[in-house]
C-alpha cells in the first residue's frame, strides 16, 4: 500500500500546483479469474488484472472526474495537467465539493474480515474441478429431462487507496469467491432453466456443490408443467432470493439521484410511516465478511451503521456529498452496504402452511416501474399454494400495485435470510396483491 498511497499523494500536489484547489485521487488494482464449463468441457475462461488512477478535480468552482490506467509518474504528471485543461472548459458545478472532514472521524477500526488469502491462492485447476462437480453432480438427477448443464466458478481480489487533499487518507483489501450452476429441461415445447449460486468473501465459507445443485433443482422442479391462474387479489409468498429484489425495487427513489432530479416517492417523507411495522431495514458495514463491508464511502465519509426504516417509518436518505449538498441536506451515504431487514420467526414452510389462496414466487421476471407515482408491474412465476399446499406450477402472470401502498401490506416477514448476498432478506408474505392470469 506504501507505493500507491505515494501516488496519490505526488498526483494531489501535482493538481494543486497546477491550479486545482481540492482534488480526491485513489488508485486500484484487481485481478479475477473465471471459468465456465458446458458439456464436459471448458466453455470460457477469462483472466483479467487491471490498475486505475482516478482524478476527482475541483477546479475554480468547476468539476471533472477522469481514469487511466497509465500510473507511470510522467504519464500522470501529463494526465493530470491535461484534465485540469478540460476541466476549466466546463460549466461551473458549486455543490460538487469535498466531504467536511468531520465526516472522516470515527472510522470503524477493526478487521471487517473482507480478505481471504486462501483465494489468492486458488488456481484455474481449483475453478475447474469445482465446476466438474457441478455438472457432474446436477447429470446425476436424471428424474428430470435435464438437456443443459452450465457450471462456472469466479475468484478475484483487489486493493485500494484514496485521499483527498482536506485530509482523508484510507485503504481496503478484498477478495471474493462464486460458484453457480445452471440447468436446463425440456417441457414440452418450453425449456425452461433454473439456478443455484454461492458467493463468500472467504473461499471456505462458500456452499458445497451439493448445495448449489439441490438448490438449482428444487428450483427447476418449480418450472416443470407451469400453467396460469385466474386473475384476482391473492397473497404472495416471496422466496428470499426475490424478496431481495422487491425490496431492492422498492428502495430505487431513496437515493439521491432520484431525489436531485424529483423523481422520488420519497420526497419529503423522512420521518413518515410508510409501510408495515414488520418493515425494519438497516444498514450494516461492519458485518465481519460481509460482501459488501467497508469502513468509508466513495467520498471518504467514515461508514456507520444506520436505519433506513424503523417499524415501517423512514428514517433518511442515501445521500452522497454532491445529492445532499443539491438538495440542501446532510449527507449519509450513496450506497448501501449490506441491507439487513430484522427476521422473523417462522420458517419459509410455516409461512406457506397459513395461506389459504396465493402464490409462492419463486422468480421476477422483468417489467417496469413509475418512481414518482409508485406504480409497478412485473411477471411472476412459482408455485400455487391452496389451503397451505403447495399445488400447481405457475408461470406467465403478472402482479401490479403501488409500492406506496404495497408494503403496508407486508403481513409476515421469515426467519431465513440469505448470508451470500449483500441485501440480507427473508421471505415475505404480502396480503391482497393484484395478480393477474387468465
């Protein structure tokens, strides 16, 4: 870390003494290797290994933020002196500034556990046979017409520093390991796929083959036969790998793009009751090998861990520097870490058992979205449940209603959420959801 804290530390004088007053520089390198394997054989495989500097200039009231990847010290001696240039062609930009050096205090200072030396020393060899297995394991179930197998492993690390020249000076190092299956069947005319993954920031932390392949087969076995349903109200039993995904829907306006340009639900709603008591979202950084942990944001504001709603009432927004200096705000944050929705206490099987008429969803499959009025549809595909049975596969429906009243709704929250993600979400049930079909 010693050279690169040197070269961010050469470039902000370099554009001060160019006649930059603030800068932000920090500088990265990754590396990654991936491999898929189809058909008892290497798919692809790809290995990449880059290095970036970037500038953040703040130049006479005006803005400019610029790469490379040549850190050679004449290179960015050149560079920096060339972006300078362009940045004074620009319109003035007053709530682009720094973070306040307050916000640099306090950084959690314990090990977030977010390097793994074992997966630096992994091999494309270790990605292979992982991937083998995969295939191998899934050919297994030949109680299904399976015609497809598609096996992939990922590994990579990264290393970073940033400074800005009013004081912030921080480092990370991380690494990441993923494994996932596909496969495919035939039904009839339809051939319908399915998955299961894994993701550890320590290789030993990840899921078994085993696992992956059970979970991309119960899955599958959801696809098989799927017809549609009467279209009317039901209620909707969202398995956590998609109640991430409303809920990641449902957050889109929180963040300060969307509340600079007006085009937000949640304007003016802070400290509002928005939704159901169950609803009770957190932000937490400092998760030990959490997948997305850190301890400072991209504008160098020390990470902390915060509510966004309390009981069903929001507590802030995802503001930046530059959002929350637009709006005439504080700043948060602009990105979440890794969301945590409080759990419940029943099981994803104790939830179905209580639902006389609804759906379990297994997948989202595309659609839209209004930010600004709530509005939302999108296809569904899962399970029928009637009178606490799984019964009928569905597919090819469609479910509409308004976020803004939507979670309002939200009845039940699970005891299961997934620790391979960021966004670490229960299964939810939601009463009364329009759901259409035939």
């Amino acid at each position: 870390m010693s050279d690169m804290k040197q070269i961010l530390e050469n470039a902000m004088k370099t554009a001060q003494k160019l006649g930059a007053q603030n800068a932000r520089a920090s500088y990265s390198h990754a590396q990654s290797l991936s491999v898929s394997w189809r058909k008892n054989k290497i798919e692809n495989m790809a290995s990449s290994g880059e290095s970036q500097l970037w500038m953040a200039l703040y130049v006479d009231g005006k803005y400019g933020n610029y790469s490379t990847s040549d850190i050679r010290p004449e290179s960015i001696d050149a560079f920096i002196e060339k972006c300078i240039a362009m940045t004074r062609l620009l319109e003035p930009e007053p709530a682009r500034t720094l973070a306040d050096p307050e916000r640099y205090k306090d950084r959690y200072g314990e090990d977030l556990e977010i390097y793994d030396p074992a997966v630096a020393a992994l091999t494309p060899n270790d990605a292979i046979e992982f991937c083998k297995k995969l295939e191998e394991l899934a050919l297994q179930h030949t109680e299904m017409p399976i015609t497809d197998v598609t096996a992939s492993y990922e590994f990579g690390s990264s290393e970073s520093f940033m400074a800005t020249t009013n004081g912030f000076a921080g480092d990370r190092k991380s690494t990441y390991a993923a494994a996932s299956v596909e496969i495919a069947l035939t039904d009839g005319e339809k051939k319908p796929s399915d998955y299961g993954y894994t993701q550890k920031r320590f290789v030993g932390d990840m899921r078994t083959a085993e696992d992956i392949v059970a979970e991309a087969i119960r899955f599958l076995a959801y696809r098989r036969s799927s017809q549609k349903l009467a279209s009317k109200n039901r209620t909707l039993v969202f398995d956590r790998r998609v109640a991430s995904s409303m809920i990641a829907k449902y957050l889109q306006p929180l963040f300060g793009g969307s509340l600079v340009m007006k085009q937000s639900y949640f304007i003016d709603k802070v400290g509002q009751k928005l939704a159901s008591d169950l609803l009770d979202l957190h932000d937490e950084p400092w998760l030990k090998r959490g997948l997305s942990s850190r301890t400072y944001d991209s504008d160098g504001m020390s990470c902390k861990p915060a509510t966004i709603f309390e009981k069903g009432t929001l507590k802030q927004y995802m503001l930046d520097v530059y959002s929350a200096n637009k709006l005439s705000l504080t700043p948060t944050t602009g990105n979440l870490t890794n969301l945590v929705l409080t759990p419940g206490k029943r099981s994803l099987d104790e939830m179905i058992a209580d639902v006389k008429d609804g759906i379990y969803v297994t997948s989202i499959l595309g659609g839209n979205q209004d930010n600004v009025r709530g509005d939302f549809s999108h296809g569904i595909s899962g399970v029928a449940i009637e009178n606490g049975k799984l019964t009928q596969n569905i597919a090819e429906m469609n479910m509409t209603g308004n976020h803004t009243d939507l979670w309002k709704r939200l009845v039940e929250v699970g005891n299961d959420p997934r620790e391979d993600s960021s966004y670490r979400i229960p299964s939810l049930r939601i009463d009364d959801v329009s759901v259409s079909g035939t």
